[in-house]
C-alpha cells in the first residue's frame, strides 16, 4: 500500500498555482472592461436623466387633448338635408279671387324633384285651381309650371317646369313599408317662404286617417310625424336618416281655427305618391 504524503502546509500553500494564475491573467481585461462600463452607464445617467414617471393626471390630461382634437361626426340631419337640399322646389301660385277679394290670392308650399324628366311631386292642395304656377330650384332657376298628372283621392299633384334647369337632381325615393313608428323622420320644406328649412323628429303613427279642410275628401293610410311642419311645408318631402324621401307632406293637425303646428303632422307614403309620376311601387 502506498501512502500519499499529507499537503503542504504553511505560507507556501496559499500562493497560487501558476495555471491560477494565467486564468487570472485572461481574466483581468474583461473585468476592467466590465467596471469601465458600469461607470460609464453610471456616468451618463447623471448626466442624460430619463424620462419623468407618468401620472395618473398626465394619463388624463393625455386622454383629454386627444378626444378634444377628434372632430365629431355630422349630425344625421345635416346629411339628410344635404342629400335632399338639391331636390327641393319651392312652388308659389296665384289663385284666382275669392271670399270676397278682387286680387288674386297667392299661395305657397314645396315640392320634391323625382325624376330625371324633372317631374315635381307635391299636394294637390298646393297648386289645384291654381291660375299660375312657378318653381323655383335649389340652385335659383325660376319657371313656370303646369299640372301633368294629379291623384285626388291622396292630395297628390305632379308638376313639370316649363323650363326646367340644366341640371336636374332627382331625390332619391326609399321604402316606405320599411317605416316603423319611432323611426327618425326628417320634413323638409319652405314654412311660410323661409326655403330650405329642415325639421327632425319621429313617425310618430302609422295608417292614420285625414279629412281635407272645406272638402268631403278623406286620405287614408297616412305617416304620422312630430317633426314640425306649417303653411308652405305641404308637397314637401318627408325624409328618414339616410337621407331617403319616405313621404309627401299633405297636412298638419290642430284642434284651433290657427294652422300652426302643435305636434301631428301627416305624410303620403312615397309609394302611393310616386304612382301619380308613373313610378314604381315597392
């Protein structure tokens, strides 16, 4: 058996071995190079600072500016009224003396280009006996017009200028059996003359029944509306949000001797309507 001799002890056994130290050697480069760039990183976060914390109040102010600079979107009305706007005419008459007066009588209402051909669907009420008629469109052309086709029995009249603007714009005609009460409902018209006037609300009843002021006609199947409508809206287009014509104004309801609107106005569906112009029903 051989005994291995016990390690040396004292001073000489502490020093390191000579591949300790090479390895040391190799090392030392990497350590200096390790501590200059923790002082460097050290250096320059003294001297570059970073970015302040957010806040809660810079989270909010943040939020606030961005929702202050988003521009809303257009109201439904303001499209619905553009989308008809170039359509509407405004219809003045001269009637022919009565009650007692010597001059003829003028009258007012609206009207809503439908076709190409620039046929005007409007009341009947609005230019039946008249003894002159003139349109005035939306973009100022002015004319006289004649009654090409009429339907009585729903207060519906089709008129067509005599000369007629370059440009005709047709309305574009909606689905009337798609209404549903409560559904936004949009009159566009010229109220006693103040033309291109826009009035918002809801169909507020459906297949309503009228009887015609001094006459034994009754209408039958009619929109009931509360946006508001007076003198001089008759013959004007009834209109939902997406800006198409469901209706033709005819009346208004008011328990007075005064024709002012107090909350029940009252529209043919476009599909019995646009059958006096020859256009199809749904």
């Amino acid at each position: 058996m051989t005994i291995e001799p016990p390690p040396p002890s004292g001073p000489d056994s502490a020093r390191p071995t000579a591949s300790q130290r090479l390895r040391s050697a190799r090392l030392a480069p990497f350590a200096a190079g390790a501590v200059v760039a923790l002082l460097a990183v050290a250096v320059y976060g003294v001297l570059v600072p970073g970015p302040p914390r957010l806040t809660q109040r810079d989270v909010d102010d943040t939020v606030a500016n961005a929702l202050a600079s988003v521009t809303p979107a257009p109201a439904f009305s303001e499209l619905v009224f553009q989308s008809v706007r170039p359509s509407l005419v405004l219809i003045q008459t001269k009637q022919p003396p009565g009650n007692g007066t010597l001059d003829n009588e003028r009258g007012l209402g609206s009207g809503v280009v439908v076709t190409l051909a620039g046929d005007i669907l409007t009341s009947l009420h609005v230019v039946e006996g008249a003894t002159e008629i003139e349109v005035t469109f939306a973009d100022g052309t002015t004319s006289t017009a004649q009654i090409i086709a009429s339907q009585p029995e729903n207060d519906i009249a089709v008129v067509r200028a005599d000369q007629p603007p370059e440009e005709i714009v047709p309305a574009t005609l909606g689905n009337p059996g798609a209404v549903r009460q409560g559904s936004e409902a949009y009159a566009i018209g010229n109220p006693f003359g103040l033309t291109g006037s826009v009035s918002a609300g809801v169909i507020s009843g459906l297949d309503r029944s009228f009887k015609m002021q001094n006459s034994d006609r009754i209408l039958h199947g009619l929109i009931q509306i509360d946006a508001a409508v007076n003198p001089g809206n008759s013959g004007g287009p009834l209109v939902n949000r997406e800006g198409l014509v469901i209706g033709i104004v005819t009346a208004l309801i008011n328990p007075t001797e005064d024709e002012v609107f107090v909350g029940i106005g009252l529209a043919v569906p476009i599909d019995v309507a646009g059958g006096a112009a020859g256009l199809p029903p749904y």
